[in-house]
C-alpha cells in the first residue's frame, strides 16, 4: 500500500490550525532569544536517517521471536516499508542493506523501486556472523580474525561481494561488524587475532571502491562473552587509522559497557576526523537494541550536542557522519517503532541545534559551570516538536506521522495485502 498525497494534505489541513499555534508560540520565543529558525527548519528537511532493512520484522532477543503480522516477506516489500514511512516523515529517505539476508537478485529493479519512494541506499552490512546455506567453511570460531587462513578468505570474499552489490545499488560505503573473539580466557592469541583481523581488512580495503567509505563497528561482548576483537572505539579507530583516509570508525550507541561516556567518545572521533557513521537505537543493560530516546534521552542530547558542535566547527575535518538505525525487538509494531526512532533523533538533534553556542563556549572560558549547565539543559528542556512538525508539513509530509499511520489503519492494510503470518527475513 502507499500513502497517498490526498491523504497527507486531508490530515495537515485536520491539524493546520492547532500546529500553528504551537510553532508560532515556539519560533517567536526562539526568535527572542537570537535563535535562526529559519535555518533549523532547512536543516530539518535535509536530515535524512537510514533505516535497516533488518529492523522491519519484529526480533531482537535471543530467546524467541514473536512475529508481527504482515510482515514484508522480500527485499522489495522492505522497500516498500520504508517507502511507507518516507511518505509520513520525508526523514527515512535511505535503507541500510544487510547481505545475505538481503540480497537484491534483480539490481535494476531494486533501485527503481527504491527511486520511486524517493528512497537511496546507505551503508551496505556484511554478514560473518552467521553460516549460510551451502558455505565450505563454518564462522563458529571467527571470520577475519580466524586462525585459518581458508575461512580468513571466504570472510573477505563475502566482503568484496557485499561492497559490489552495494556498487550497483549506488551505495558508498561498508559497515563491517564481527562478532569475533572468544568465551574462555585462553581461547583466543588476543594479539595474533587482532593482527589477522587488521590483514584482512586491509584486503577489502583494497577493493574499496574510490569513492566508498569503510565503516568498522565495534561491540565489547556478545556474543562472545570473554573477549571480542574489535572491542572497543579505540580498536576501530587504530584499525580505521592503519587502513587509510577511507576507513571510520563507527558508533553503534548499545554497544558501550554500562555508563560509558558516549558523548566524548563521538568528540574524541571527531577531533581525528574518524567518526564515520552511527547506530542508534537505547539500552538499558547491553545491546538491547530498544527504540531510539526510550530510555536515556538526555545522553542522546548530549551526543547530538558533540555531533553539532562537531560538524559547525569548521576546524574540524570530520566527513557529516552517516545516519543510521540499528534497533529491533519483539513488543512493538516494528513501522511505528521506526517512526518513533526516527522522531526521537530529530528532537536531539533539534535541541542541540537550539544551543546557544557562542554562549555555552564563553561560560565553559570563565569556568562558570552553573551557566554552562543551564544553557545545555534549558535547550534540552525546550519542546521543539512544532519545529518538527513544520519542517515534515513543508516537505509535504505529515504533521502527526505516528497519527496519521494509526488513522489509516496502516498495519491492518499490510496484513490484508501480505497475510497475517507473513514473517519478514533476516534475524
Ligand atoms: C549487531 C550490530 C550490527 C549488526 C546487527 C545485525 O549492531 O550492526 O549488523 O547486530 O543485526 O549487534
Ligand atoms: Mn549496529
Ligand atoms: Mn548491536
């Protein structure tokens, strides 16, 4: 199904009236206090996040899956999901391809399927984490990093194919993430597996097309539970350094131990120009991959107010980093979920951009700690939604996406199209 214009303008013309109030009241105010809104809304409608072609389907524990209902059971359907959401925020204009879970048998027709939702392909995901059907050499023990140089081979052959199909696709770079690393002390030469791993990247790095990026994300367990390879930022940033200027780091926020600080982890990256890309998704434990700002919305301000500050210093050599969401689970439906994530990432980047700068940076010259604090949490403290809202209603998107998706009854549209057991691929 699609989401038709008639159907966007019949809902903002429902909502016109209350929403302008709201953005009135709020852009006067930010007016007053020196504040460009005409330029944050500009920013807004430019603001793309990639949605993953993984994140469709319900899933996300190790224990079971409850599957939705008409769930998109192609790469074509996917597509057409993340049309659907395109259509209501014109803010998931991107997918983020998984192979093999989602390879695009038919390229042409992919991308012009694609094209006709408005939709681009971002970073295209390998897969060295599982086996597949049908392949010679098993994963169990590692991929880049495996002692064997057979298996080493076939990881970075899967690799090179993944970056040709993400070519034809016009997707311009290649997050890697290994689940390798070991359960038992002792298991695993830490030093010989992480020099195998640098080698083998090296060989996909060489086949990087010119105008590509690498992405290497890093997670510090699971789901080996004694020691993962690429740990830690400071591991992919020296893999990221050793590769070359193609090659970022890439930040995925669930994967930090408890109360790291993520914040400057992303300034640090930064300041070396090698914060590439990011996952986003909220955690309370691990990588429990929940729906972005459910659960800490304040350090995900905080991370957005490194990113801005980060990409308006024209000092800094950092490429805009790619946006993403990696997040899935079992309770929600997984298209409203993607709605809220999406509107989650845009009021913290909204309310960094509503940061009075020039002041936050004087107060932390004169040390004058009260006053920094203030500037940070009044921003945070603001409601910024009907900036949202005006900026999806000039784009012609909807002023209440998550509304007009429950008034449309959407999902029941899906399950009458596709069926009710209709189980999405990948995890
Ligand atoms: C992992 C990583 C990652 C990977 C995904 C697969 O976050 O980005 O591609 O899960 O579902 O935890
Ligand atoms: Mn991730
Ligand atoms: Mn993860």
């Amino acid at each position: 199904m699609n989401v038709e214009k008639y159907q966007i303008d019949e809902h903002n013309s429902l909502n016109e009236r209350q929403h302008k109030k709201r953005y009135d009241f709020l852009s006067e105010m930010l007016q007053q206090e020196g504040i460009d809104v005409e330029a944050i809304i500009k920013k807004l409608m430019d603001f793309q996040i990639a949605i993953p072609s993984w994140a469709l389907g319900t899933g996300g524990t190790r224990f079971g899956r409850f599957s939705g209902t008409g769930e998109p059971r192609s790469l074509e359907e996917k597509i057409e999901d993340i049309g659907l959401l395109h259509a209501l925020n014109r803010s998931s204009g991107a997918i983020s391809l998984h192979i093999p879970w989602d390879i695009p048998e038919n390229a042409d027709a992919i991308k012009s399927l694609a094209g006709s939702y408005d939709i681009v392909f971002d970073a295209v995901n390998s897969n060295t984490f599982q086996d597949q059907k049908n392949q010679n050499y098993s994963y169990k023990f590692g991929s880049l990093s495996h002692t064997q140089k057979e298996v080493r081979q076939q990881a970075i052959h899967h690799n090179i194919e993944v970056i040709k199909y993400g070519e034809v696709l016009g997707s311009k770079a290649l997050t890697v993430w290994l689940a390798d690393g070991s359960c038992f002390p002792a298991q695993q030469n830490f030093r010989k597996a992480l020099q195998r791993t640098l080698e083998s990247l090296q060989e996909i790095y060489a086949h990087l097309p010119t105008d590509w990026k690498m992405f290497i994300e890093y997670k510090p367990y699971e789901p080996n539970f004694y020691s993962t390879v690429i740990q830690d930022w400071g591991t992919s940033f020296l893999l990221a350094n050793k590769l070359g200027s193609q090659a970022f780091t890439l930040v995925d926020l669930g994967h930090h131990l408890p109360n790291t600080n993520i914040e400057q982890i992303v300034a640090t990256l930064m300041m070396e120009g090698k914060l590439g890309g990011f996952h986003f998704n909220d955690s309370k434990y691990g990588d429990d991959d929940l729906t972005v700002g459910s659960i800490k919305p304040y350090q995900l301000f905080l991370i957005f107010n490194e990113l801005v500050e980060g990409i308006e210093d024209k000092n800094t050599k950092n490429p805009v980093p790619a946006w993403m969401i990696d997040a899935s689970h079992n309770v929600k439906d997984p298209l409203e979920d993607l709605l809220q994530s999406v509107e989650a990432i845009k009021i913290a980047y909204t309310q960094a951009l509503i940061i009075h700068r020039e002041m936050l940076w004087e107060a932390q010259r004169q040390n004058d700690v009260v006053k920094a604090q203030e500037i940070v949490q009044n921003a945070f403290r603001t409601d910024v939604r009907p900036l949202l809202a005006e900026a999806r209603r000039r784009s012609g998107a909807a002023i209440n996406p998550l509304g007009l998706f429950r008034k449309l009854e959407v999902r029941k549209k899906l399950v009458e199209e596709r069926g009710e057991l209709a189980i999405a691929t990948g995890l």
